[in-house]
C-alpha cells in the first residue's frame, strides 16, 4: 500500500500511512486576524478527519483553536511540552486527546510510531508569550519515513536529529513580505534537502495566506516560493524527486524497502 501526502494549504498536510491518517497543524480558516486565505478552497470536510494531529509550535497559524475545535472526538492531539499552560483554549478541548511532547518522545498510533525532533524556531505563543514551549518537527515512520518540519531555520545536526528519511515536508516562505530568523526560504529549503537527502520533498508554508491590504507588497514573495524551491533543490540535490503541489493536490509514494 503506498504513502499518501496532501497539501491542503500553509503548513496543513494529511499523510496516510499503514492506515492511518496524520494532520498537520491544522488550519481551517479563510481569515486569521491580519490574514485572510488568498489562494486555494478550504480543506473539505474530510480532511478534518485524522486518528492524530500533530502541532509543530503555539503561533496561531500553527496552533488554530477553531480549527482544531472540528476534530473528531477521540481525536489524538500532540503538542509541544506545556502547550495547555501557555494556551488555555487547549484546555477546554475535551473531545480531543492531548498529549504534551518533546524532543526525543516516541509516540505509536496505529502501525505508525510519530518520532519528534527539534526545531530551530521561536515557539512561544505570541504576541506575549510568557510561557516557554519548544518549536518542534515530527517524523512519521510508518511504511515509509516522513518528516515534517513545521517552522524551521537551518540548524547544526539536522540531518542526524531527523535521521533519513523518504519524505521531507518542507517550509519554504511565510504569511508576509518577509522571513525573520528561524525559518526556510526557498534558498535553504534546498540546503536543507541536499543536508537530509530524502527521497521526495514537498514544499509547503508559502502562497496561501498573506496580510490583508499587503497585496502589492512584494508579492513575489507569496507566488514564487515552490517554483523557486524546485529550481535550487535539483541544482542542490538532483537525486531528490521534488513534488510542487496544488491545494488539496496529493503525491503518492511506494512503501520504503
């Protein structure tokens, strides 16, 4: 049975494998304070439904409490490590199953085991953010391995904390004009591929949401972020088949061997 991955938008994917069904930082909004959804419809239905979500870090695009509100009681809910403190609209999420993680925690759903690894990204709950929770990643290791990386910089021992890998779901831009540290662009997105060398990449985190009256800022930055990621990663790392995806579009891939 292959490994399905769908791109529903941001950095909200589906990854199927050995019949489970993983969502990642889901977010279900056609606006979020200062951003509305430009390109791509809202995730059907369907894609509310997963048997785990994985949450990467507390910014509200990550971490969408209305979104997460739409998940099927029984729902598997993992969260960075003091998550409930730092947001308690988590906390009245009684339908959902909460489990707080860090890196290192090994996680088994189904036939899958959910590894977590660290991330090089500000995790705490802005704008204030008093409450200290990491930034993390998750690797899916089913039939095949399946990294995500939710908001991520390039960091010292990437490859070795992800460990290989045939899948990489890979940031590579944002909601704005501009990227501050701890996050990939297009540029070291394909660093990043050539450092952890799966067998696929799939760009996501670019061209859905952008802020509200900043269309004619630097739009370049919206539309070109997945075209420009194929570019750099098959002079970076020919070997890596690159799989730019439309909204709600798939990839499958065949069971690692």
């Amino acid at each position: 049975m292959p490994v399905e991955i769908t791109w529903w938008g941001h950095a909200t994917c589906t990854i199927e494998d050995s019949n489970v069904r993983v969502l990642t930082d889901p977010l279900f909004a056609r606006r979020l304070a200062h951003l509305r959804r430009r390109r791509g419809a809202l995730p059907p239905p369907g894609a509310w439904h997963a048997d785990v979500a994985l949450v990467s870090h507390l910014h509200a695009d990550h971490l969408h409490i209305p979104s997460l509100t739409r998940l099927a009681p029984g729902t598997r809910l993992l969260v960075p490590r003091g998550a409930p403190r730092a947001v308690p609209g988590l906390r009245r999420l009684r339908h959902l199953r909460i489990t707080e993680v860090a890196h290192g925690d090994r996680v088994e759903v189904g036939e899958v085991v959910v590894r977590v690894v660290p991330a090089h990204h500000d995790g705490r709950r802005l704008p204030f953010g008093r409450h200290r929770s990491p930034a993390l990643g998750y690797v899916v290791e089913g039939r095949a391995r399946t990294y995500f990386a939710g908001d991520t910089g390039l960091f010292d021992g990437m490859a070795e904390e992800v460990g290989r890998v045939d899948a990489a779901l890979l940031p590579v831009g944002g909601w704005g004009p501009y990227l501050g540290a701890g996050h990939l662009d297009a540029g070291r997105a394909a660093q990043a591929v050539a450092r952890l060398a799966p067998r696929t990449a799939v760009p996501v985190h670019y061209g859905t949401y952008w802020p509200i009256g900043l269309d004619a800022v630097r739009p370049h930055e919206f539309h070109a972020p997945g075209d420009e990621f194929v570019r750099l990663a098959a002079r970076r790392a020919p070997r890596v088949a690159v799989h730019r995806l439309g909204h709600g579009e798939s990839v499958r891939l065949e069971a690692a061997r």
